[in-house]
C-alpha cells in the first residue's frame, strides 16, 4: 500500500541511516514527531532508549524487544515504548509502521 501523495510530501528526516534503507514523512508539534516509515531493506535498529514512543504497524512485521521483552507485531497492532526503556527492533523488508515520538525534536526535519 502507497501512502496518499499528501503524506508522501511531508518533509523527510534527517535519520542517522542510509535512505536506500530507511524512507520517512514526519509531521511535527510542540507536543511531538508523527513519523510515517518505510524500511526499504531488512533493518536492525541497535539497543537504546529516549522519552515515550508509540507505534503501530500498517504493513509487513516488526520484531520489538522492549525492556527485555520482544514480541513480533504486525498489521494494525500497535505497541508503546514507555520513556527511558531499553529498546531494539528489526523490521522486515517493505515493513510500514507509524511512530509518534513524545520528543518533537528526536530527529530533525530535512531541509
């Protein structure tokens, strides 16, 4: 499934890794960071922790550890990482999920 060409032309952001494996479209408050992600190849993202984190899966599979426990979620599950916990993730290829961090500077727009 395609994203609407309105999601698709919210900015990109700057992420530490390559876009060849990682696509983004955030939106951005005060509040907090929508991310819309496409991960293009099979993807591992190392251990590591930051303030509140909410996802859901709109397609493929993502394997979570969160706080030592992992659980495989897909399309239309949802998880919530509390803030501060110890998390990884490895995500399949042509895996989309929507994230929504609690920090609205977690990653800064592309420009």
């Amino acid at each position: 499934m395609e994203l609407p060409d309105f999601i698709q032309a919210f900015p990109a952001l700057d992420l530490p890794f390559p876009e060849d494996q990682v696509r983004s479209h955030a939106v951005r408050s005060e509040a907090g960071l929508v991310v819309f992600l496409h991960f293009l190849t099979d993807f591992d993202l190392p251990a590591h922790s930051h303030k509140g984190q909410w996802g859901t899966v709109i397609e493929g599979e993502a394997e979570l550890t969160i706080a030592g426990e992992t659980r495989v979620y897909r399309p239309g599950e949802t998880y919530n990482i509390p803030s501060g916990a110890e998390h990884s993730a490895r995500l399949k290829a042509g895996t989309k999920v929507i994230d929504v961090f609690e920090e609205a500077d977690r990653y800064p727009l592309k420009r």
